[in-house]
C-alpha cells in the first residue's frame, strides 16, 4: 500500500507535469531532430500549444546515420507545420531548421506575409529526391527575400544528384537587396553561376561566411573579380568544397591578390 507521503509526491509530480503541457513556454525551443517516430500530429500539438510564444523550431532527420553510415527518411510532412499559418503566425519565430522534410514545396507559403516575419536563422535540406522534385527553390528565396528582412543566416541545401534547375538573377538580386543583415549564407549543391557568386557575396555587406560547396556551374572567375574589384570586405570563411570547375587558376589569383592587399612580398 502507499503510504501519504508517496501519494503527495506523485501528485505534486502529476500536477508539475501539467503545468508544463498547458505552459505555452514550456514548448518555446521545440527541437525534434533525428526523433524517427515523431509525426506530424505531434509536432502541430506543440506549436499550437506553444502559440505566440514559439521561438525555435528544429524538425526531421539528419541526411546520415553516424552509427551506421545510412541515409535516413522521416515520416514529416510539409502539413506539420500547418499551424503556423494560423492566426497572427509566428511573430516570435527566430529560428527554423527543416531536415530532409517530405514535400516542402510549401516552403512559400510558410515565409509569406507576417508567418515567419522575425526570422534570423533559416536551414532547409532536402536530399533523397526531395530537393528538386518537391520544392521549388526560387520561389522559397523569393518568399524569404520578401518577408524575411531580419535574416542572417541562410542555408539551402540539396544532395549533389539532384537535378536543380538554377536561381534565378532576379531572384538572387531581390534576396541581396531585402536582406542585408545576412552573416551567413549557404547555398550548398546549387548551380550559382560566377557572377551570382559575385553579387551575392559583394553585395551582402555583412556577409562572414559563404559556403557554395558541390556547385557544378562556377570556375571561381567571381574570385579574380572579388580581388580587383572588391567586395566582401567583411569576409571571413569561404568554403567552395567539391566544385567540379573551380578553377586552380582563379584561386591561385586570389589568394596572390589577398597576399598582395595584406603587404605581402
């Protein structure tokens, strides 16, 4: 039999546990990465019962296992995320991060109006045929570049065997010209032609760190043009990993130009 004492204490417990799950705060940071049984239900209970209140939400599978070397598929749906649409939004929202999240083609819709409007860190990655098939990139930076002005940090990213079609220049030229706080941009298995890169990374004035990693369209001519002509000047990390036509040349010329600019011999 239970004794008082006990019978108190699972019912301060109980009625602690309760607390937490009408506590709109208690579901602020929601962080579901890599939780293979989470399913859209549960992840829409949570922002509804976070409401106004959301600040961080993290959702999906990382592209590998690192136990076992395997990619990994999660059960989520674009409709998870229904309940931010509701209402006034997610005026508090501050950071998203979506992995590997099936049919997220309406990625435009979630960034439209006031939804995600205080947005400063977004990160979206697509792979196993996700990427190109379901989410139309374009218009998802185009959304962003509209209704995001408080970005500074922006990943994209998509598996190297995607078929990607390509930003468009006026796309990435509206993304450049709303979002001028950006510290930290990625855009990672894309094709970014030269001058893109160009305007991108000189346009952004407080661009730190830019990563154009498995880009199949650039030789890196955006770099001879960032050492004469300039840009960039905040830059601190450049990351262009796996690029099939990066140019030895054209990296060879930068790095003489920074050595010549730092007083070098």
């Amino acid at each position: 039999m239970i004794d008082t004492q006990s019978v108190c204490n699972v019912a301060a417990a109980c009625s602690f546990f309760h607390k937490c799950a009408t506590d709109p705060l208690c579901f602020a940071n929601i962080d579901l990465v890599n939780n293979a049984k989470v399913n859209n239900a549960v992840v829409s209970t949570m922002i509804q019962r976070a409401g106004n209140a959301i600040q961080s939400i993290k959702l999906g599978l990382l592209p590998h296992d690192k136990q076992r070397g395997l990619l990994k598929t999660s059960i989520l749906t674009r409709s998870c995320l229904s309940s931010l649409t509701r209402n006034v939004g997610a005026p508090c929202l501050r950071r998203l991060h979506l992995y590997n999240i099936i049919h997220t083609v309406n990625t435009r819709l979630l960034f439209s109006s006031s939804v995600c409007r205080s947005l400063v860190d977004l990160k979206i990655v697509c792979f196993f045929g996700y990427g190109s098939r379901w989410n139309n990139w374009n218009l998802t930076l185009e959304s962003v570049g509209r209704h995001c002005p408080l970005l500074e940090r922006l990943i994209f990213e998509i598996s190297p065997a995607e078929r990607d079609d390509g930003l468009k220049y006026s796309t990435s030229s509206e993304f450049v010209l709303n979002c001028p706080n950006i510290t930290t941009l990625a855009l990672k298995g894309f094709k970014v032609p030269d001058s893109m890169a160009h305007e991108l990374v000189e346009g952004l004035p407080k661009l730190k760190n830019v990563d154009f990693s498995t880009s199949s369209s650039f030789t890196g001519a955006f770099l001879k043009n960032l050492g004469t002509i300039g840009g960039g000047n905040n830059l601190e990390v450049m990351i262009l990993r796996d690029t099939m036509h990066l140019s030895k040349v054209m990296v060879k010329q930068f790095m003489a130009a920074l050595v010549q600019e730092n007083g070098g011999p």
